[in-house]
C-alpha cells in the first residue's frame, strides 16, 4: 500500500486535522500453508505520525482501525 493512498485515508477521515506521516515503513511478510510452504502475506505497515489535534486521536485507536478497514497490519505510533 502507498504512502500516498494512507494519506489520503487520514485527510478523509480526519480534515480538520494537520496530520504529517514522520516515517513510512512497508515490509513484506509471509506465511506458512498447509503444505508447509512459505508463501507470501499481505505486508505490515509501520507509521509515525506527528499531529497538532491531540484531541481526535484520544479516544480513537488508529492502528486497529486502519487494519480492520484495509486488510493490511498497521502500527501506529504517535509522536
């Protein structure tokens, strides 16, 4: 997934919010199949992210979130 399709999930989600992504990380998983064979995986995506709106993010738990809605395993930190 491109930095550029997450940036946009953020300015739909929150437009009132000046987010900025510090870093972007993407790396490439496997998994192991039932015929004991490694295949590739969706990749896991490591975000840090800088906000100036603290409040929208108290209540809201963006790593589970963004996973649930893409399929892709997030991690999310904030600075």
């Amino acid at each position: 997934m491109k930095q550029e399709f997450v940036e946009k999930i953020f300015s739909t989600l929150f437009p009132d919010s000046k987010i900025e992504i510090l870093s972007y990380t993407v790396l490439d998983r496997k998994q192991l199949n039932e015929k004991n064979e490694w295949v590739k995986d969706s990749p896991a995506i490591f975000i840090v992210l800088s906000f100036t709106d603290s409040n929208v993010f108290e209540d809201f738990y963006l790593t589970e979130y963004l996973s649930n809605l893409t399929g892709f395993e997030f991690n999310i930190s904030k600075m």
